[in-house]
C-alpha cells in the first residue's frame, strides 16, 4: 500500500484496528459531517495538536474529495515526523456516497 486508502479499506481498517481518523477541513465543515469516529484537526493547526496523535496507533488523514490537498499535505506532515500514516484520498464526499456521516447535517 502507498501512502493512500480506498473507502472500503478504510471501513475494515475502522472495524478491525483503533485507529485515529482525522478531518483535517475547517471546524465548521467537520460540525457539518464527518466520518463516525473522527476527530477534527485542521491542517494548520496540526503541530500544535500533535499531542491528540499517538504514534503506536496508525492514523488516517481526509478532507473533502480527490480534488482537495489539505490531505496529502496533513499526510506529508505526519510521515515526516514518523506518524503511521494514510491519506484517505476520496474524503468526506468518496465517504458518504457508501456510509452515514456524524454532523449537523443530519
């Protein structure tokens, strides 16, 4: 595996392992929708929140859709500090096509 997920890897990684999903999108975004389980760290406020992070715990990255760089970036950030690390490329919009989202949106 690359530095990216599929959906449905992302699903069975969620059932079978504890792992540590982060929306890397704006606050507001994330308090609209995101994966079950998420938690929300925007991408520029990442090192100040690394302490949310544990490194014997793999963690998956995603923002909005393919289109969106705030992943790969979060993704290249965490990989350099020696994260285990995944960008869910697809994001939120790949996500909700198949699974049911948290949020205010509801």
């Amino acid at each position: 595996m690359t530095g990216s997920i599929t959906r449905e890897e992302l699903k069975e990684l969620m059932e079978r392992e504890d792992v540590i999903v982060v929306d890397v999108r704006l606050p507001e975004y994330y308090a609209r929708e995101h994966i079950p389980g998420a938690i929300n760290i925007p991408l520029d406020e990442i090192d100040k929140n690394l302490n949310l992070l544990d490194k014997n715990k793999r963690v998956v990255v995603y923002c909005t859709s393919f289109d969106c760089r705030l992943s790969p970036t979060a993704y290249r950030k965490l990989k350099r500090l020696g994260y285990d690390v995944l960008d869910y490329e697809g994001g939120i919009n790949d996500w909700k096509e198949k699974y049911p989202v948290e949020g205010n949106s509801e």
